[in-house]
C-alpha cells in the first residue's frame, strides 16, 4: 500500500513529541536505508554488461502473436522471487531486465532486444524456439549515429513515457481481439503494429522514431490490488488495511505499551454484518465482460513494464504530426472500458514553465531552460535503458500485442525480413 504522508504524520506526532528519542533513530535509520540503497543500485546498475541483438523477422510468420506470448512466458524464466537481502544491501543488486524496442531511421525498420550478457544466450534460444527461421546478431548501438547531446545540435527532440489510463488490473485491447472468424474456421487477421509500420516507413531522411518497452519480470503480488477492483465489480467490501506508516509506527507504539511506557488501546470489536450472497445474474454485461477480463488477466504472467516513445528529427524535417499519430495508434488498444494508454505529464521534453496561468500563452516563467532540461533527461534515460519509475503491469498476452514479429499483413515497403530460409545441411556430406 502507498505510504502516506499526512495519515503517518496525523498517527505518529502525538507520541513523537513525548517520545521523540524513540522515533527519531528510527526514522534516520530509514533515510540512511534509502540513500546507501540507491547509492549502492547505482553503482550495480553501471557495472552491468549489455548486449544490443538486433531481430530480423523471417519471411513468413503464419502464426498468430501467440507465438510471442510463448516467447514472453520464456523470458519470465529469469524471474526471482526475491533477493538475498545481503545482495541488495552490500551489493545494490537489482533484479534484470530486457529492453523490447521498434526502430525506424528514415523509414528503416528493425526489432531489437537489449539484455544482460549473462542472459543473452536464453534470448537467443527462446527467440528461435518460436521464429526458427528468423535471424539474430549483435549490433552496435543505433543510438549513436545521433549527437552526444541533442540540445543546442541540429536536432530537435519529443520524447516522453506512456502510462495506463486506469489501474493495473484492467487490460488493453490484445491481438485476440484483431482476429475474427471467416466462417471457415479460419481467422482473418489483422495485425495491432500494422498502423505503427505504416507511420514509421513514412519516416524520410533525417527522422528518427524509437519505441522502448523495457520489462522485468514480476511475480504475483500485484494481483493483490486487482483482487480489490474485482471484489468492488461484484459488490464486495473490501477490508481496510493500514499504510506503511501507520505499521511503522504501531510496530513502535506496541514496544512502546510493552515496556509501560504507553497505555495499551483497546482492542477494536469487529462489527459482523450479513452481506447477501453474490449474484453474478445481478451484473450488467459490460459488467461481466470487464470482470472476465480482469481476470484473464491476473491469470497469466506478468511484467513490470515501461513505454518510452522518442522522435528525433532534424530541425528542418522535424514533422510535429509525427506524435499524435504515434499516440493515436496506443488508442487503438482500448475496448470495452478497459486500458488504454497516454503519455505521462510528468515525464515529457515539454514544459509550460511556472506560473504559467499567469500569461494568455499560457507559457510560464523558465519554459525554455525546463524544457531543454527534460530534453535532456529523457535523452539519457533512452540512450541508458533506464527502467522506469512509474511501471505499468502487462501480462505476457499484453507484452506480446506490444512487440512481436509481424506476419506478412505489414507490407511496409522497407520493412526487413530473412530474404531465405535457413535449412540444415543434408546429412553424409564430407566433412574435408
């Protein structure tokens, strides 16, 4: 549960202030916890060794992304449940990830996954497991064909991190729903990157468009919070529990009452009310629908995820029309009340300034200097493969609607494929 301030502050100053000596070495412990924390993942993170594959689809993928959900249930293989706390405290440890990204420069397409290099060979494996004939080399860093530093260059930057609508729980429109029966039992399909294809081989010279999608398993704690949703759809009263920081400090008050130092509260008597039993006649349809899927969703495995989308242009092919299409193909993704993407406001390369309610432009105080100063953190963070700090869970039929290798429906005229398939040398043949 999210620690709140003001709930902390409310239940704790009574007590701190007659007991400040007991709380204050607590409450110190916890910084100096946090800061040798993140100064030691810091440190873990920079020493990691990565590996930049590059993805190239094989002529046909008759299949649907299935396959690729396959594929992301074989990547979840490297999840731990936890971490030795000695790793995480002497050594900053921080569980891997995997960074599924989409690249268009100048309407050249290309899949890549980045990961450790400890991790590279369980790629490589599980991506051939499902596209046997697709082929996988290392390459360089396709980042670095552009400036250092893009602020005060030729390039003009958009940049920002796409986050759920609403919670966690509800899902996004997936490749099943692109699939409809012909009445042959066949499927005519269509693919969810056909629209994202079509925006990125209009790229001309000097543009760059980059997607980002970097996940990290996770294990089966967050269906915690989806259990709440699902209980309030049918009705059913969720039970209060208290912040972390009222933990904390009833952890201190109940030393505090066993040494005498405080009273001992009394014990709160629960009230037993009749609830009527659940009816699932009693949901509306929509009803039924969002709560089937709900939890077809919690059912499956999961990733802790993160959307950056970046375009980079030069300033005189910078193409503003470029974004909204971008974001208009997320929209695509919602159904039936479900999920649906947008891009977080606070992380993005644009910035109002402050006070800016002040001015009809409605353009503040320091607009530029923000503005070159997000530009440049969001740079970085692409260019590094930071994960994000405002995750988004996508279970692995959610990860595969995102990043797959499309079948032949994307007909993007510079979208690369194997130009043959590889076959295995017939048996019998001299070996000199």
């Amino acid at each position: 549960m999210n620690f709140s301030l003001i709930d902390a502050v409310k239940t704790a100053l009574p007590a701190a202030l007659s007991y400040w000596w007991v709380y204050l070495p607590v409450i110190l412990a916890l910084i100096l916890w946090e800061e040798w924390k993140d100064y030691r993942q810091d440190a873990y993170i920079s020493s990691m060794e990565w590996v930049l594959l590059e993805i190239t689809p094989p002529p046909e993928v008759q299949r649907s992304p299935k396959i690729a959900e396959n594929m992301f249930a074989g990547f979840h293989g490297i999840y731990s449940k936890s971490l030795i706390w000695k790793k995480q405290f002497f050594g900053g440890k921080v569980p891997d990830w995997f960074s599924f990204e989409i690249v268009s420069n100048a309407g050249d397409i290309k899949f890549f996954v980045r990961s450790t290099k400890e991790n590279r060979n369980l790629v490589e494996s599980i991506i051939f497991a499902q596209y046997p004939d697709a082929e996988i080399k290392e390459a360089e860093d396709y980042v670095s064909q552009l400036p250092e530093s893009l602020t005060g260059s030729d390039y003009d930057i958009f940049g920002t991190e796409l986050i759920f609508t609403k919670e966690d729980a509800y899902p996004i429109k997936t490749y099943q729903f692109f699939e409809e029966d012909s009445g042959k039992d066949e499927f005519v399909r269509s693919d969810p990157l056909a629209p994202l294809a079509e925006v990125m081989s209009a790229l001309g010279p000097g543009e760059h468009l980059w997607l980002q999608l970097v996940a990290r398993p996770t294990g089966a704690d967050w269906t915690k919070d989806a259990q709440k949703i699902v209980d309030k759809i049918i009705g059913k009263e969720a039970k209060k529990l208290p912040s972390s920081g009222q933990k904390i400090v009833g952890g201190i008050d109940e030393a505090l009452s066993g040494l005498g130092l405080l009273p001992k509260a009394g014990e709160a008597k629960e009230e037993k009310k009749d609830k009527a039993e659940f009816n699932v006649q009693k949901l509306t349809p929509v009803q039924k629908s969002v709560l089937e899927q709900i939890e077809t969703k919690m059912a499956k495995l999961a990733f802790k995820a993160g959307h950056r989308f970046m375009y980079v242009a030069r300033k005189d092919a910078f193409n503003k029309s470029r974004v909204p299409t971008v974001i208009g193909m997320f929209k695509q993704l919602y159904f039936n009340n479900m999920n649906s993407f947008k891009p977080n406001s606070d992380i993005t390369t644009k910035d109002d300034g402050i006070l800016k309610w002040l001015f009809p432009s409605d353009t503040g105080f320091f607009s530029e200097e923000r503005t070159i100063k997000k530009k440049r953190k969001i740079w970085k963070e692409y260019k590094k493969r930071k994960f994000v700090k405002k995750v988004n869970i996508l279970n692995i039929e959610e990860m595969a609607t995102l990043w797959h290798l499309p079948g032949l429906a994307i007909r993007a005229p510079l979208f690369p494929r194997v130009e043959a398939s590889k076959g295995q040398p017939p048996s019998g043949l001299p070996t000199r």
